[in-house]
C-alpha cells in the first residue's frame, strides 16, 4: 500500500454573500477541527486586507484562536506579507504563538501588498518596501533564532523558538530567494500557476542546505473540490467559479448566475480558469488520482489544498473525502 500523500489546508476565510466575518472564522474553527481528527499536516491563513470576502486579515490573532482549540495540527502563515510589517513585530507575534504552542506554528512569508494601491497607503507601506524583503526576511530569522543581525535587539517572546520560516511565491525571485537561504518554498499555484515548473527547478536546482533545512521542501497549492459524485463536484466547482467572477469582475455588485457565467466565457472570465489550472475536481477517487499526479508534476514533497466548495458543509464534506481517499483520514 502506498504511503499517504502529505497533505495540508489553505484556509482562505471566505465571507460568503449575505455571511459575516464571524460567521466566518467560526467556519474556520470547524474546518481546522475537522482537519486535526483527519490528520492534515498544516493549516495556512493568508493576509489579506481591504477584501470584503476574506476575514483572515489578523493573521497571527486568527491562528492563536484556532489553536486554542486544537490539538495537534500545525498552525501558521501563508502568508505574511512581511513588507507590511517590521520583522521584530512579526517576530514577536509569531514568538509568542511558539510559547503557547509549541511545536505547533509556521511562518510564511510573502512579498505582495496583500491588497490595492490605497490599501497600501491606509497601510502606511512604501511602495519599495518590497525591495528590502530578502534582507527583512534575514532579519527577521535572527531574532527567531536568537541571533539578531542587529546588536542589542531581541524578540521577547521569540528569541530561540526558532519558528520555521517558508517563502512564498508564484515566481523566480521566490524561488531563487527559498534556494539561497535554505529555506522551504510554497508555490501559489492554485491561482498564480504560470511559472510552478520552471520555479521549483530552480529551486531545487540551486538549494543551499541550511541550519533549518538540509534539503529542498516544495509545497504546492492546488484547488480541490471533491464530493460523493462528480457532477455534485462539478456543480460545486461551477459555484466556486461563478464567487470569483463576482469578485474579480462584478465591480462591486452582485452577479446572477446567468451574468457570472456570461463573465466568465469573456476574455476576462477566461483569465479565471487559468487561474484554477491546477483544480482537482470529481469523486474522491478522481480527486486523489488528480492530487498523486499533481504532487509527481509539481515535484511537490507536500500538497496544499484550497477547498472550493458551494457551503461550509460541502466545504467540511469535501475535505473529509479527500483526506479519506488519500490515506490521511
């Protein structure tokens, strides 16, 4: 029997249309409970801010509620955005979730704004900041490790819990930059999938062993709706289409479902399925059969699933099925 394929959640923390944050984040709790008794490996929240569908702009507050109420599952990033922040504050806030729970928190770390031009000023970010990330992200490893690249300044709480670091990316740059420090690379390709060949051989092309790591790790994101049939998931996914055309091309309004579809058949709308490349969609049979050949494709050492689904239930049905059909439930 074959070994079970290392598999891990992106939470993305959608609002859905007429739901509320709270609603939300308690959807969360639920998926990252589920996941614990399913053994996923990890669950990652992104930063995002200004979005009226994503509640996971607090990162680190979101991840110690969810960790306060479980139990083995790993918590983390993915990502930061650290250009947005200074690396001790991030240091700090990650340290922290370290001492409470130990053995238990990731930090991702990303270079985008996470938002728009004005959010980016609301943010008080310099549009260079981004320019610095390398020598942020270096920094910021000093003070986890407790061996801060400027004298006199530690992370209290952080210094010494040598919180693991990973680089995200869905381009070169990410990938050259996770190679020279030795550190793991999570490549976004389940919404950015253009360069996922050329930059996980690159990475692993130029890997440099470090204290963290002392071999290439590759995570890979994929999009993931799986259900009892596959015309049930195809509906689903259909659904999960038809939210991201409301929110990419609807400028500001709602979509019916006849107007989302006419969206996505436009040049615009078929921008979108690029995005999706990498969905794995079907019965649970067709789904880990798609997930195996993705991980062999992406020469991923781990899959990050972003579950699309039409609600929290089919969402919690759908990660149910996989983690059971990949040998993880």
């Amino acid at each position: 029997m074959s070994e079970p394929l290392p598999l891990s959640i992106l939470d993305l923390a959608h609002i859905p249309e007429g739901g509320s944050p709270r609603e939300s984040l308690e959807a969360s709790l639920a998926l990252a409970r589920g996941a614990d008794e399913l053994g996923y490996r990890r669950i990652w929240y992104a930063e995002h801010h200004n979005m009226a569908t994503i509640a996971s702009s607090a990162t680190s507050v979101l991840i110690a509620h969810i960790a306060a109420h479980t139990d083995r599952i790993r918590l983390g990033a993915g990502g930061v955005m650290l250009p947005n922040h200074a690396p001790l504050t991030i240091a700090e806030q990650f340290g922290t979730l370290e001492t409470l729970h130990p053995g238990r928190i990731d930090l991702g770390l990303g270079r985008a704004p996470g938002s728009d031009q004005k959010t980016m000023r609301a943010l008080r970010r310099d549009p260079s900041s981004a320019d610095t990330f390398p020598d942020d992200v270096v920094e910021l490893k000093g003070y986890l490790t407790g061996e801060s690249v400027i004298p006199g300044v530690d992370a209290t709480p952080g210094k010494g819990t040598d919180v693991p670091l990973y680089i995200l990316g869905s381009s070169l740059f990410g990938a050259g930059l996770a190679a020279a420090l030795g550190l793991p690379y999570s490549f976004a390709s389940h919404f950015a999938p253009a360069a996922l060949e050329e930059a996980v051989a690159l990475y692993r092309r130029e890997f440099t062993p470090s204290d963290q790591l002392s071999e290439p790790y590759v995570i890979a994101g994929v999009n993931v709706t799986a259900a009892d049939t596959s015309e049930q998931a195809q509906e689903q996914a259909q659904q999960a289409r038809r939210r991201m055309a409301a929110q990419l091309l609807g400028r500001g309004r709602t979509l019916t479902a006849e107007e989302a579809d006419a969206a996505l058949a436009s040049p615009a709308g078929r921008h979108i399925d690029q995005m999706r490349t990498y969905s794995a969609v079907g019965d649970p049979k067709e789904v880990a059969a798609y997930l195996r050949d993705f991980a062999a494709h992406a020469q991923a050492d781990e899959v990050i699933a972003a579950f699309q689904a039409g609600d929290d239930g089919a969402r919690m049905r759908s990660m149910r099925l996989t983690a059971e059909a990949t040998g993880n439930g």
